[in-house]
C-alpha cells in the first residue's frame, strides 16, 4: 500500500524531534523500559507521532513486560501495514503507519487473545491522545 502523507526527509526533520525521527524515519528501536507510554494506563488512543492517525486504543494496550508498550491489535487494520523485516539477522514483522510508512515497531506472535500478537511498538513513534479530548 502507498503512503498517502508524503513529505520530503528535510520536512520529516522539522515536523519530528531527533528521537522521533531516528525511529519513524530511519527504523530506530527505544532502549526497553525507556519510552514515556511502556508503563502507560490513561484511557484514550495512540496516535502516530509523524503524521498523527489514530493507532492503537488505550482499551488493546496490555502489559508485555518488554519495556515497550504492547497492543493486541490496531484501531482499524488497514491503519498499520506489516512487512517483513530480516534485520539484525533475524526475521520479524515491522509494523509501520499505513499512512505515511513511518517506522512503529514489531509484531510478534506471542500475545494474549483475541488476536494472538503482540504489536510491540516504540514510544517515540506515538502521541497519546486522552479520551476526553475527542
């Protein structure tokens, strides 16, 4: 699927602080138990912090015990696209925005029900959004 938020690296710079940008736009991983929303629990959704889709609900976020936040599965599917990531000589699934293939974080298949897997994803790729301020 093509990214329908397009900007060049130069705008990516500008709109991301540097963390942010070392994890959307150049598929950086957080240090575990770092992130400010691993030990996160106000009800609300996780927005992507480039482009600003909702993500994921506070509702799927479960504790994982890996130091990332974890979530049993996207708002809509169509919202996060997966490809397979051979990095670090391993075979992952990567978890990116469908919207604008910003870099999120994994997706593993070792969570709780009803979906199975844990989408594991960087606190830097993320902006919280409290549900009261919808």
């Amino acid at each position: 699927m093509k990214p329908t938020v397009v900007k060049t690296e130069r705008e990516w710079r500008a709109l991301l602080t540097p963390t942010q940008y070392a994890v959307c736009r150049c598929s950086a991983t957080e240090r575990a138990f770092t992130g400010r929303y691993w030990d996160h629990h106000e009800a609300g959704r996780y927005a992507c912090a480039a482009c600003g889709v909702d993500l994921f609900a506070a509702a799927d976020k479960y504790e994982a015990g890996t130091g990332w936040p974890s979530f049993t599965r996207p708002i809509k599917p169509s919202v996060v696209s997966e490809q397979r990531d051979t990095s670090l000589d391993m075979e992952r699934i990567e978890a990116c925005c469908a919207a604008c293939a910003s870099h999120l974080g994994h997706i593993y298949p070792d969570g709780p029900q009803p979906t199975g897997k844990r989408y594991s994803i960087n606190s830097a790729a993320l902006n919280f959004r409290p549900a009261t301020a919808r």
